[in-house]
C-alpha cells in the first residue's frame, strides 16, 4: 500500500510557479506572489525570468515571516526606485 | 600670412584623403574621435532636452537620466551598465547570497532561466542543484540583461571562505536575458524537480495582449449570450473566430520569419516559444497562467521606476489575477496533500515523513495567530484533511545534506503505470464540484 501511495505520489509530481519576465510590468509579479503567499498556495519550487527573476529572487531568499514584512508597496517602493 | 596657412591646411586635407582614411580604419577610431563626439552629443543631447523634450521623457528611469543612458548606449552599445544594476538588486537578492545558501535558509527552490550567448548553446536553468555557489544577484542580473538595455554578464561565484568573484575568462560563459530562449522552463523543472504542473505568471508586455482565452479560462468564466454555460465563445462566435484568425496567422508568420532567420536580432524567438496562440491561452494540460490585467498606461512605464500609487496597481493587479486560480490551486494541491498525509500515517519511520506535512502545520499555526481567516476547509469532510490545505507545493522531500527527492521516487515516476495517476470516485466528484 505503502509502495502504491509513494508511487502515486511520485507521478503526481510536484507544482512549480513560473514567473515571466516583462520590464516594469514584471512589478505584477510582487502582487502575484502576494496574492499566492496570502492564500498559502505558494509553490515551493520557483523560477523566474528577467524581471520575474528579481521576483523570484526576493522570495526564494526570504523566510515566510521576512516575506510577510517585507512584500509591502512601501518599502517595495523605497527598493526600487533611487 | 593666415590666408596662406589656411591655404595651406586646406591643401594637406585634400592632399592627404588616404592617409585620412587609414585613420578611421585604424583602432584610434575608438578612443579620442568617439570621446569628443559623444561630448558634443551629450552637450546637444541636454540642450535639445531642456528645450523641447516634455516633462514625463526627463524623468528618470531606473535610478539614471535620459541623457546619461543615450550616451551610454552610445559609448558602450546599451543603455544601463552591469555593476549598477548588481548594486540595485542586492537586497532583493539577500545580498551575495548563493542558491545553495537560499534553499538552506528557505527550503524554496529558486531556478533561473539564461540563455548563453554562443550561438545554438541551449538556455541554461540555474538552481541549487546546477549551479549551489552561484550568487543569485549575479545570475539575476544576467538574466535580465535584454541586449541593448544591459550586457552579457558573467556570472559570480563565492567560493568556500566566503570571498566572491567572477566566473573564468571564458567566451561561452556570457548569459544574457533567459525570457529570449525560453520564458517559461517547463521542460527544466520537470526533469530535475518532476514538476508535473506548472502555475505560470505572464507579464510580457509582448504577450499579454494576446492571452485572450476566447473561451474563458481557470477563474474567468465566460458566460457570454449563454448564462447557463461557462465556455461560451467571449464576444460571440464570429468575433471569436477572427480574433483567433488573426492571432493564429500572425503566429504562423513569426514561426515563418524565426525559421528562416530572417527575424531581427534576437526577436526572432519572442514570440514563438509560448504557446499563447492557442484558444485556452497559453493553458496547456498541465500548466495554469496568471495573466494580470495591465493597464495600458503600463506599456509607456517600461523602463522606469514606478510610483507608489503604480505600486498599488500593481500589487492589487496581481493579487486579483492570483486569486482567480486559488480555487483551482487548492484543488491540485488537495490530493498532493492527502497522499502526503496518508503516506506519512503508514510510514513507521519518523524520518520518512514527506517534510511539507509538517510545514504545512506550522504555517497554518502561524497563521492562525496571526489572526488572517483561514480558507475554509469545505472540500475534504474530516477536520483533519483540511489542515493539508494551506500549501507548499510539490513533494519535498529532502534530506539536509542537500539531496533532491531519492532517486527511486524519480524513477517510479518514470515507471508508474497510467492507472496508477486515476483519480479515485470520490475525489473525481471533488473535481466535479469544484469546478462548477
């Protein structure tokens, strides 16, 4: 049974969140992975393009409770601009 | 006497046309001529800016005028230096930290896509499996160096004392932009993570507009003239039809003018590789696409630093296309999580425990305290099944020593027999009744 669920388990597979790139517009990415971080949908495996890339970057590096502090417009804006 | 010299200067320059000439072959070409001309350039450039260019061109984007950018695209052939950009992502980036360091730190598996820039070199997927003492500042930097805007980089590396330097002398180890070759690595993850589904986020400017879904997609029910169904044609049948006619003719055009080579520069594969032609919209069977709703003020905010008020939009953009496949997330990830959850009860030894079964438990105690309303759990009847809802994706299993996934769960997916994936009764009425 054991055997049975494991392989189950296997061919299920797992999810991973791909996120693009797009410039400026990759900026919808923070809310994306907001929005998912919210729900606790967030995919564990991660991988990122160009700007989804800098995404993809700031959450893979993060813990849970430093994603919770730090994914807010404000200090994204104080980031981003300079 | 002035007249005569001025004669005679006159009579060197027409005298001398091959010695001039040799001198614009010549590598001198680079040096003082290009210095002074990119002075004057840039004194023409200001003043033409200061009088006639409208307020919104003198803004600055990305931290740099305009004018600094258009003489550096001319003295180096492209708007924004590397160094800057790798001072500007280091705080996204955790400073110099590597994959490696990230996924100890985090148990999330950050993989990032580069394109080489030798030519038929395949796109390269970066992760801590690939590449665990690359620096992610340096790999994200490449990653977003489009040609024009920022240059083929070279990747960093920090060795075992902690010091952090550059990768080798060594042609075939420039990357540039990974969204070139291939946007969405679907092929990569399920090799390496056997990723079986993929969530994409789309916000190519180049794309988006093409992700229409004629026929509704996960979220967005279409129920168009028909109230009852929710694949109705959007826009009716013949609005449909020459919206898919165009975009399939376009498409056929861009695959035309890629194969032939005949694209310019590297826009040859922009628009080839997603499937975004297709009457789901870039969904194929096993992959959901988040597609914010951008506003058309976005296309003119490229390359620039957004506001906080852009910032808003954006976050609350992306939320509401996130929450538009919650549902249909939750559902997928229902059944991972169950088959956890039972594999877990029939293991006996503790240390076999699929990991994210108690991940799952402790964010859903954080949670909890923190007071934000739970989803609640109305799919699965025992209270028990319902705490495997909040989730992590995918299977992790892993060991501390680093190790991906052992290598028979690999190879049982490779030889698990098809009836094996069925979906018992019970859980294809689950299905049933989350999507109505």
């Amino acid at each position: 049974m054991e055997q049975v669920l494991r392989r189950a388990r296997a061919a299920y597979g797992r999810t991973g969140l791909c996120l693009s790139g797009g410039a400026a517009m990759g900026t919808y990415h923070f809310g994306i992975v907001k929005g998912l971080f919210d729900q606790g949908i967030l995919p564990h495996i991660l991988s990122g393009t160009s700007a989804g890339a800098v995404v993809g970057a700031f959450v893979g590096t993060r813990t849970d409770e430093e994603i919770e502090r730090d994914l807010t417009p404000e200090t994204l804006e104080l980031r981003l601009k300079r | 006497m002035r007249g005569s010299e001025e004669r005679e200067e006159r009579s060197n320059d027409n005298g001398s046309p091959i010695s001039l000439q040799k001198r614009t072959y010549s590598s001198s070409l680079r040096s003082s001529p290009s210095l002074r001309s990119s002075r004057i350039l840039q004194s023409i450039l200001t003043t033409l800016a200061r009088r006639f260019a409208p307020r919104p061109l003198l803004a600055r984007s990305f931290g740099k005028g305009w004018i600094d950018l258009l003489t550096n695209l001319y003295m180096q052939g492209t708007l924004f230096e590397n160094e800057y950009w790798m001072q500007q992502i280091a705080w996204f980036a955790g400073g110099d930290m590597t994959f490696a360091e990230a996924y100890k730190k985090t148990g999330r598996i950050l993989c990032i896509t580069l394109s080489a820039v030798t030519k038929k070199a395949p796109p390269v997927l970066l992760n801590y499996v690939t590449a665990p003492n690359v620096t992610i500042g340096s790999a994200v930097c490449a990653s977003a160096a489009v040609p024009g805007f920022v240059k083929a980089m070279r990747l960093r590396i920090k060795d075992e004392n902690g010091k952090v330097h550059m990768q080798e002398e060594n042609k075939d180890q420039l990357y540039f932009d990974g969204s070139i070759d291939q946007d969405i690595p679907t092929a990569g993850l399920a090799e390496m993570f056997n990723c079986q589904f993929f969530l994409a986020a789309q916000a190519n400017p180049h794309i988006v507009p093409f992700l229409y879904n004629s026929k509704g997609d996960v979220g967005r029910p279409s129920r168009w003239s028909v109230g009852s169904r929710e694949d109705s044609w959007r826009g009716g049948y013949l609005l449909a039809a020459l919206e898919l006619y165009l975009k399939y003719d376009m498409k056929a055009k861009f695959n035309f003018l890629g194969d032939l080579e005949a694209a310019v520069g590297f826009t040859g594969t922009l628009m080839t590789q997603n499937n975004w032609g297709t009457t789901t919209g870039g969904r194929a069977e096993n992959q959901t696409t988040m597609v914010p709703q951008v506003a058309f003020q976005d296309y003119f905010k490229l390359i620039s630093d957004p506001k906080l008020n852009d910032l808003y939009r954006y976050m609350r953009g992306g939320q509401i296309a996130a929450y538009e496949k919650t549902a249909f997330m939750k559902t997928h990830y229902s059944i991972a999580h169950t088959l956890n959850e039972c594999l877990a009860k029939l293991t006996k030894d503790p240390s076999n425990v699929p990991a994210e079964a108690i991940h799952n438990r402790a964010v859903i105690r954080r949670k909890r305290s923190i007071g934000r309303p739970l989803p609640t759990p109305t799919i699965l009847g025992s209270p028990q099944a319902a705490f495997t809802f909040s989730g992590v994706g995918g299977y992790k299993k892993i060991e501390e020593n680093g190790e991906m996934d052992n290598g028979d769960n690999e190879v049982e997916a490779k030889y698990a027999t098809p009836s094996l994936v069925k979906r018992t009764p019970s859980e294809n009425n689950l299905m049933k009744g989350q999507r109505k």
